[in-house]
C-alpha cells in the first residue's frame, strides 16, 4: 500500500486537501538517468554553492525555491 497516493478527487484544484497534482511518482527500484538528462533542479538558494562545487559538470537551469 506503499505505492498508493489517496486523494480527493471533487477538490478544486486550488483547495489545500488536492495534493495529487504534486507530480509526484513512485518506482519500485532504481530510476537511472545521466547529468545530461537533468535540464532543472529546484532548491534553495543556501544550497547552490555547495550544489556547483559538487556538480560542476552540471549545464542545466537553476531555480531557487525561495524566490519562486
């Protein structure tokens, strides 16, 4: 039951308890994929720094979640 995402489906899809639009998606096992199939990552900004030094190969967009 792990792998069930609930959900009210008559919600609007502005009402807070609408959580299924959260694009979400659960794999059993590995999902396998290389640097260059990432073209976005989503974080705070407190974390670019680190997230360059460890990735510099990394070409694809930055978007800083605390100013979206």
């Amino acid at each position: 039951m792990g792998f069930i995402k609930y959900f009210e489906d008559s919600a609007s899809d502005e009402h807070k308890a609408n959580v299924y639009m959260e694009r979400e998606w659960r794999v059993i096992g590995d999902v396998k994929f290389a640097l260059a199939d990432v073209h976005r990552v989503f974080m705070p900004e407190r974390y670019a720094e680190r997230f360059r030094a460890d990735l510099p190969n990394y070409t694809g967009q930055l978007t800083f979640s605390d100013n979206i």
